[in-house]
C-alpha cells in the first residue's frame, strides 16, 4: 500500500484520479494547489505525487523544483498529468528531477497504473524517467 498525493486544481480531474487509486489499494490524499500540496508533503510521508502542471498561484513546475530542493523529497516520484499540448511544460518540468509525463487528452486509467506501479516498484524515482506520454 502506497501513498499517493494527487494535486490538481480541477476536481473532475483530481477526484476520478483518486477514486481509482483508493480501488488498487492506495492511499490518497489529494491537493487543490501547489501551496496545499507542499503541506501535505511536509506533513505525511508520500510515496508518489501525481501533479498537474497548470495551477494557479504555485504552479505545478514550482511544487515539483519545491520537491527536489529538499533532501526528505527529492527521491520522491512525480508523474506529471498536463492538458498542455506544446512540448515546454514537459521540457521544464524535465529539469526538476525524473518525472513520467501523461496528456490529460490522451492518458487511459490503465497507463496511469502501469506508470505508477513503473515508479514505485523502482528502489529511486530513476524508474519514472521514462518521459512517456501515456498516449495509449
């Protein structure tokens, strides 16, 4: 059993998401905003973060820099859910640590677990660097 933190700032996102993970065994909490998700990850362990790039205020670029600044966070996984189409969120987010990428508009159920059971079943988050898109 894992935990994982899914953070968007839509609920028709972020709630779905949740929904199934808690189906496989997993434990979620979930964050609104960048600014809720740090503190959830201050005060619980997590083992995974599932975090939207697009968010108001603190964005999901500055949660993931955020995460790799600190030593308890750094090796944590993120896989990256945007519904951005163009390549630079993807290219940024990319300089904050290994990261799995998956398009909102083209990402299944299916390739969202299997990126998930990719990154925790992996000793480091090096097992998330694959980049891919999910666009199965």
């Amino acid at each position: 059993m894992s935990n994982i933190l899914v953070v968007d700032d839509m609920a028709m996102c972020r709630e779905p998401i949740a929904e199934v993970l808690r189906c496989h065994g997993h434990v979620v909490r979930c964050a609104a905003d960048g600014a809720e998700a740090l503190g959830v990850l201050s005060e619980q362990r997590t083992h995974l973060v599932i975090l939207d790039v697009n968010m108001p205020d603190v964005d999901g670029l500055e949660v993931s820099e955020a995460m790799r600044r600190g030593p308890e966070r750094r090796e944590i996984p993120v896989i990256v859910l945007t519904d951005r189409t163009d390549r630079e969120p993807i290219t940024e987010a990319a300089q904050h640590g290994p990261q799995a990428y998956l398009s909102k508009k083209n990402f299944s159920v299916d390739t969202l677990l299997e990126r998930i059971d990719t990154c925790l079943s992996t000793p480091t988050s090096s097992g998330c660097s694959d980049r891919s898109r999910g666009n199965s």
